[in-house]
C-alpha cells in the first residue's frame, strides 16, 4: 500500500500520510488497499482523498460457497471456502435471525425451519461492505470541520472532495482530475495498475 | 516560600510525617491511598525540606518533585470528536497530572473546522476558572495561525498551546509546544514522551511565571491554610466527589454547591477574621462547586482602611 500526500504544508501532508496509515490498519484494512493519494490545501479549505481498493471479490450466489442439503424441515449449510463464512453467517442472521440460525461447527450451519430452496437464491456482496469500511476510514481522516463533501465513485476507487464552505467548482475539477487518474492506473509507486471503470456520482 | 513534594511510600507510620508537616508550620494538600501504599502531596517552608527528607528514609519512602502541585489545569481541545479526542489531549493531561496538577479535559462545544470554529463567553469564563490552559491543536500552520488563535484571544488566564508544525510564535500565548499533532494512537514512543515532557515543561514555566506574579503582591494567606480550615466541614466532608478541594495558585475550588456552602465559608475563621472578609466567595461555572479567590494582603489593608479598622 503506498499513500502520495500532496499540499501546500510539508509537516501536514507527512503527518497526514502517516495518520492515514494508522487509520487503516486500525481498521484492518492494509491488505484491502491498493494505494491512495490525498491533496491538502488548508489554505484553500480543500481536502480530497482519493482511494484505490483492491479488487473486491465479485458478488456469488451461496451454492458456490456452501453446499446445501435438507435436514429436519431446514438446510444443512456445509462452507468450501471459508473466506466468505462471516459474510454468510451475517446475512442469514439479518434475514432470518439468530434463533434460525445455529453455527455447529467452523465451516457448518443448520438453518431450522428454511428449505434449501429458499437460500439457493441468495447473493453474497462482499464488495459493498469494502465499500463501507474504507469510507468509514476516510471519514475518520477528514478534518471535522469540512462538512461540505462530493463523492465520486467507480469500480475500485473512491474519491472524496470536502471543503469547509460552498463547493467550488476548481474544487471538483481537481477532484474529478484526480479520481480519474486513480481509475485509469495513476503510478503511486513502481508499476502502475489498472483501476476499473463505469463512473457514478453522489452528492452529500 | 512554600515548597510542595509529594511523598510516596507506606502507610506505615504515616502519621508521624503528618505530626512533623504540622510542627515545621506545612499543609498536608492530598492523600491518596491504595491499600497500603499512599502518596501524600505536602506543602512545607522551603527551608525545613531535610528535615522531611530524613523523614522520609527513615519511613522507607520517597520524595518526588511535583512542580504543577496545587495547581488545576485546563487542556482544551477543538471538540470532543474523535478527530482531536482521546488522542493526544488526554495524554497530555495524563503528563500534566504526573508533575502534580489537577486536570480537566475539555471540548469546545463549536471548535471544528476553521473559519468556523469558535469559543463561546460561557466556555471562556469557565476556562478562567483553571490556573492555566493548555490548548491542542493540529497539523496545518495556517489553520493556527490565522483561525484556531481566536480560540485563546482575551483569555485572562495563562495560555500554552501545543501543536504540530514548527511555527516560530503564536500570538495570545505564553508558551508553545511544536511537534504534537492530530494523532491516532497513544503517544509511547521516545520522541513523543520527550515532547509530553517538553509540554509539560512549559506549562510549569507559565505556571511559575504566575506565581512569580502572585509573589510580588502576596496573598493574605496560603491556599493551602485555608484548605486545612475548611475540610472539616461537615458539607464538605460528605463530598463524595474526587478531591473535593482543589487548590488553585490565588485560592481554592470546593466541590460542593455554592448555595449549601457559602454561610459555613463565610463563617470559616482564618487568622482572626471572616474568610469572606479577605477572599470572594462565588459559585462555579464548574456544576455544583463553589469559588474560593484569597485577596492579597494590599486588598485586605485597602479594605480595613476604608472599613477604618
């Protein structure tokens, strides 16, 4: 993971980077981060960071990850690939909750009272919740007082735009500049790597 | 001149030490206990220290310098969001309270951001109240250096400020600390105890300052004389507040509400006269405390003149 600090404060941007850091592993989130890069311009009121994940697992259907079978009226889940145990196990506990829903063991669960036909459908999204994750991390980052803030979002990049008051519209092309950029691969250390594409905006 | 040391050691015999601070003319300024170990913050004349000393060893104890004892501290941060809480705030009253001091950690209720940020007259007054106030800010010079220094403008208290850029001065304060930012994690390394440290000695250099000043115009009696006074109290005794007497550079804090106490203070003989005839007595913005200010003697002799005593 490597973190560029761009700005108009040497000590600020080498502590910046540095908090940065701390934040994600606080978070647990190093080895889901590909790199980021910020720009910091107290004077200006301008703070944009810009994040690229790593790739997020794409979504799969439970069956790909459990094999089901029927037991007692319910479905006998038995994990393959454990990796995705704890994002199973939490959506079937907000589904159905978790008095249904009983962990035997590691890698097995025994849903009472849910044929397996009924979870044969369900999808698992684990990129949503990196989503979340690294958003949170970033909102820890942002100075407090810049409550003005301009999402952009792509497939494996985000970039946050905040200011203190009224969004300019330099502020968003200098957003937009660097977020693109992190899409289309920008080298934050040796090799640059490709990010993905189809682009979305949201207002906050 | 008094000197304040902190003992610590065992409860054993501990009352002797108490009989010898009272025979050399000291105050005993807090105890605290934990099992059968004690600390005893004592304030005694400069010149009898070896007899404490001796003391000391004889009991198996020690003596520990505590510069900032019987002082109360304010460390005031921006707000009492995770940007500027607990980190490093609270560490540095953590230090603060390891040279002796009281301290109160405080968030200002609008001090994000920086155009924005602001202090109210209320948060002001209660900062007043302290001996002195550390304020700790962040990483970027001209956050501080044009906004966040209307945080400490016209505060008639002492001012350190510490922050993270090396900035040469700041105006409105009497001391700066450079090199302690916005941090995420407790400050354990080296450097960052040695900069806790540097911290903690410049707040000691504003809080001698003061006292230099309290000297020039002396009070008409020592805080801590007026503490040994009134702990018997019965009101104050039933305190179950933490140290429910604080002692201040130019008088006291009394951890019980003002409207319960103030006729027992009044009435608190101190030398001769009335405590409310050489202090004011007054209520505490701090919730359910009351004020104690010791006049200087120059304010008690204009008094008696006009009164023609």
């Amino acid at each position: 993971m490597n973190i560029v600090v761009e700005g108009s404060e040497e000590y600020g941007t080498e502590v910046y980077a540095e908090l940065f850091e701390r934040i994600l592993i606080d978070l647990g989130l190093t080895n889901r981060v590909e790199g980021a890069k910020l720009l910091i311009y107290p004077e200006k009121h301008l703070f944009i960071v810009s994040v690229r994940m790593r790739q997020a697992r794409l979504t799969v259907m439970v069956p790909e990850v459990a094999d089901l079978s029927e037991k007692d009226g319910g479905t006998f889940m038995a994990i393959r690939n454990e990796s995705y145990a704890p994002a199973l196990l939490a959506l079937l506990w907000k589904l159905f909750g978790r008095e249904r829903i009983e962990q035997l063991s590691r890698l097995e669960i025994l849903a009472h009272g849910i044929p397996p036909s009924r979870l044969e459908d369900l999808a698992l999204n684990p990129g949503e919740e990196l989503r979340k994750d690294v958003l949170d991390a970033i909102w820890r980052l942002l100075p407090e007082g810049f409550k003005v803030r301009h999402n952009l979002f792509a497939e494996g990049v985000m970039t946050i735009i905040s200011t203190e008051h009224e969004m300019q519209e330099e502020f968003m092309a200098m957003g937009r500049q660097l977020h693109q950029d992190m899409v289309n691969g920008l080298d934050l250390e040796a090799g640059a790597r490709n990010g993905g594409d189809g682009e979305e905006e949201e207002d906050v | 001149m008094y000197e304040v040391l902190m003992f610590d050691g065992g409860v054993y015999r501990i009352t002797e030490l108490y009989e010898l601070v009272e025979d050399i003319g000291g105050f005993v300024i807090q105890k605290t206990q934990i099992q059968v170990m004690i600390t005893v913050t004592i304030a005694i004349p400069a010149e009898d220290r070896p007899v404490i000393e001796a003391k000391t060893r004889e009991l198996g104890g020690k003596l520990v310098e505590v510069p900032l004892a019987g002082t109360e501290i304010a460390v005031v941060g921006p707000t009492l969001g995770r940007h500027h809480m607990p980190h490093p705030i609270c560490d540095i009253a953590e230090h603060l309270r390891r040279y002796g001091a009281i301290t109160v950690v405080m968030g200002l209720a609008r001090g994000k951001g920086r155009q924005t940020a602001q202090i109210s007259a209320d948060e002001k007054a209660f900062i007043e109240e302290f001996d002195a106030a550390v304020f700790v800010l962040g990483n970027f010079a001209d956050c501080i250096l044009k906004d966040k220094v209307r945080l400490f403008e016209k505060i008639e208290i002492p001012v350190a400020v510490v922050c993270g850029p090396e900035i040469a001065s700041v105006p409105n304060c009497e001391a700066l600390v450079c090199g302690i930012g916005r941090k995420v994690e407790r400050m354990r390394r080296a450097e960052e105890i040695a900069k806790l440290e540097e911290a903690a000695r410049a707040v000691q250099s504003v809080v001698e300052r003061r006292r230099g000043e309290i000297d020039e115009d002396p009070l008409f009696v020592h805080p801590a004389e007026v503490k040994q006074r009134i702990e018997g109290l019965e009101l104050v005794q039933e305190s179950l507040r933490p140290a429910p007497i604080v002692l201040h550079l130019d008088g006291l804090r009394v951890k019980v509400p003002y409207e319960q106490v103030r006729e027992q203070l009044c009435g608190v003989d101190v030398y001769g006269r009335r405590l409310c005839d050489i202090a004011t007595i007054s209520p505490s913005r701090l919730g359910g405390s009351t004020m104690i200010h010791i006049l200087t003697k120059a304010q008690v002799a204009s008094r008696d003149s006009k009164a023609g005593i």
